[in-house]
C-alpha cells in the first residue's frame, strides 16, 4: 500500500540521518551487527558504553512512538527451529562479512562501496532463495 | 560524554526509522524478499530512504580531517572482495529470509518482540561468539590466495 511505502521512505530518512549522525560526530560507521558484535565478543570493550547507549536508543524509541500506533505486531514465527537456525545464521554470516543491512547496506552502499554493493546483493539474493525454498518449496514458513 | 550522547541520539533515530518504516514487522521484510509472491515494495523505500542523508554525509565526511569530537573518521572502504564477504552475506541472508529479521529491527523490538524474538537473539548472539572459529575453519578450508 502506498501509505507504507511513504512510511517507510519518512523511516529510512529517520535511519541515515541516525547513521549521518553516528558519521559525522563519531566518525563512525552505524551498523548494527558491529555495534552488537563489539559487545558480544569483547572486541569493543573500550568502546562499551557508546556501544550500549545506542543500542538504549534503538530499543527505547519505538517505545515511546508505540502509543501512537493501534496495533504493533512482528508478525515473528512461532517455529523455533526457524528462529534458532535463523538467529545462528545472522549471527556468524554477519560477523564473517563484517556487515549487515545497516553497515554494509545503508553505510557502504551510500558511498559506493565495492564491498557494501557485493555484500548487499549477496545477502538480497541469498534472502530471496531462502523465502522461495522455505516458503514456496518446503512451506515451512 | 559527547560521544556517549551523539551514540544515544544516533540509536534513537535508526530506532525510530525502523519502527516508523515498518522494519519490525518481519512479514514486510520477507514480503519485499518474496518476488514470486506477494511482493511488498516497503523496503526498497526504506533503503532510498536511508541513502539519501548518509550519501550526503560521506560528503561532508570527504571534506573534513576528523569527527565532531575529534576522532578520526572512517578510511576510505577496502576493495577487496573475498570468501568471507561472500560466504558471510549468504549465511546473513538465507537467516534473514527464514525469519525476517535482521540484527538492527532485532533490537528495535526487543519490548515486543516476544518470546521467539529472545530465541532468535540468543542464537544470534551465539552465532557471534563463535563467528571467529567458523572463520578460521573456513581460511583452513578454503585458504586465500
């Protein structure tokens, strides 16, 4: 529905203006797997608090905006082998490839990164079969 | 300080962006991925979106020594393509097609995400932690030239 479509325009100027602002006054490159991943594996210890502050932020935000809304639904699957497999897959490929949607896609793409382009068509593309093997061919999801 | 409060603004927006967009709700991620069902547009919005203000910041990034509070900013990106770009980015992909979920709307919904949001994070975060061993299995097994 085009109302959406205008929603998720006005939600993706939100999030570069959030990585302009992460660029310019940290000089550093907002992707949420590195940010996550810093933490995790205690790689980003001196950078810990900023680490934690910014994921407060993206956690607390949609808290407040929620009264606004009628209804907020993930719509996740309730298929634990899914989301286990899933999260173990995200987890280890995105660490692998230095990067998700938010580094690789949102960061690297917007200044023409070889890496970020590769790595974005890779993952689309992966994502893409994986629906149609998951979804259309085996009807697990 | 500063930076801890620049970090704090920074999250607040991409929180914001992800829940006003729709981001969060993993049937809008894998509609958009499913070209051969539904197809659902929403995403390819939310990324030229997002390009739009970042694509103006590397801008300003390339006529500027150092960050706002003094750091360095980042180094022009590597080129170099190799297997762990690849292989990584289909490993992220095909767990990002199952479920719908990526690591950043991850975080977004951690308050009503419910309880299949925290298996999906505790895999994830497990996936991390073991991210090093898979990598150095994969340079034993395909070595680099």
């Amino acid at each position: 529905m085009p109302i959406d479509w205008i929603w998720g325009l006005i939600g993706g100027l939100l999030i570069g203006t959030g990585g302009a602002i992460y660029l310019l006054g940290n000089g550093k490159i907002m992707g949420a797997s590195g940010i996550i991943g810093g933490l995790v594996d205690g790689s980003g210890r001196d950078t810990a608090l900023e680490r934690i502050l910014f994921l407060l932020g993206v956690a607390v935000l949609p808290v407040i905006l929620m009264p606004f809304y009628r209804s907020v639904d993930t719509h996740l699957t309730d298929n634990y082998y899914a989301l286990i497999a899933a999260g173990l897959l995200v987890g280890v490929g995105t660490r692998i490839a230095n990067g998700c949607t938010s580094g690789h896609g949102v960061c690297g793409m917007s200044r023409l990164s070889i890496r970020g382009i590769v790595a974005t068509c890779c993952y689309i593309l992966a994502g893409g079969i994986g629906v149609i093997i998951f979804r259309h061919i085996l009807g697990v999801i | 300080m500063l930076r801890h409060l620049i970090a704090l603004i920074a999250g607040s927006f991409f929180g914001a962006g992800l829940f006003v967009s729709g981001m969060t709700d993993t049937t809008k991620v894998q509609g958009w991925l499913d070209v051969f069902g539904n197809w659902d547009p929403t995403l390819a919005f939310v990324m030229g979106g997002a390009m739009i203000p970042m694509a103006l910041a590397w801008l300003v990034r390339a006529r500027r020594q150092t960050s706002l509070i003094g750091t360095p900013l980042p180094p022009k990106p590597s080129t170099k393509i190799d297997k762990n770009l690849i292989i990584g980015s289909v490993m992220f992909g095909m767990g990002w097609g199952l479920v719908g979920l990526c690591p950043g709307p991850s975080i977004a919904s951690l308050t009503y995400g419910g309880a299949g949001l925290y298996a999906f994070l505790a895999a994830m975060i497990t996936g991390m932690v073991v991210a090093p061993f898979v990598r150095s299995r994969l340079d034993r097994l395909v070595p680099a030239e």
